[in-house]
C-alpha cells in the first residue's frame, strides 16, 4: 500500500480521534466511544490491508 492510499486513510483516522477527545472534553462519553470506534475499525482495516501485503 502506497503513501498516497494510505494518507486519506489517516486523515480519517485522525478526524475520528479528534472527535473523539471534543466529545471526552464536553463529557458526553458516549459519543466519543462511537468516534474512538469508528477510528480503530479504520486502523485495523488498515493493518489488515498491510498484512496481507507483507506476508511473512
């Protein structure tokens, strides 16, 4: 996977936890979670994607 597949994935990633710590900030602990969950799915998609690229 290339730097440039890779990029928007990160941004996503990064959205989500940004959301994530204003939603932990303003107390509402539930919408975080929701945010910090859609941030994870995305991170192991990822990681998925590489290790099926770089099998060992």
């Amino acid at each position: 996977m290339s730097y440039q597949e890779i990029k928007p994935l990160r941004r996503q990633i990064e959205r989500h936890i940004n959301r994530a710590m204003h939603h932990l900030q303003a107390d509402h602990s539930a919408a975080a979670y929701c945010e910090f969950q859609n941030a994870f799915e995305i991170l192991a998609e990822l990681i998925v994607a590489l290790d099926k690229e770089n099998t060992l």
